[in-house]
C-alpha cells in the first residue's frame, strides 16, 4: 500500500479554497474539528454522545470562530436506518 504524506497547510489551503464543509465524524470532543474551524474551514460535529457536542458549542462560541453545526448520530443505528439529508 502507498500511502501519502500531507501537511497541515497543505490541508488548510485544500479546504480553504472549496465551499463545502468538512464532516468531522465520530468527532468525541472536537479537537481536530476545532483546530479546523479556528483556521476558518466551516466543520459539521457528528456524534452520538450529546455532552460532547454541547461542550464543541461552548468551545466554538467563547473563540467566536466561523460556521459550523452539530449533528447528534449514532452511526451504529444509522446503519440499520440510514439518514436522509
């Protein structure tokens, strides 16, 4: 297997030129979405566990940083009844 190795500007200028979000998914307690979204890349949070989502709410409104959501899913259930978006 190749794989490739990337760097944090090369990510950052990737997504800072598209229009669409990044899906953190299973994001737990958003670090990795965070550090996105304070460099001005919108971020959708999944995950399932509320409490954590709550305290990505604190976090991104205290920085006051950029465009984002929280979606609250169970990717366990999901795959028994797939969402509709």
């Amino acid at each position: 297997m190749r794989t490739t190795t990337i760097y944090t500007e090369q990510v950052l200028q990737y997504f800072l030129n598209k229009e669409k979000s990044v899906l953190d998914l299973a994001c737990g307690s958003g670090r990795n979405g965070l550090f996105l979204l304070q460099n001005g890349i919108p971020i959708v949070f999944a995950d399932k566990n509320k409490v954590a989502l709550n305290t990505i709410v604190t976090a991104a409104s205290q920085n006051s940083v950029g465009r984002y959501k929280c979606w609250e899913v169970d990717l366990e259930r999901c795959l028994k009844n797939p969402l509709k978006i």
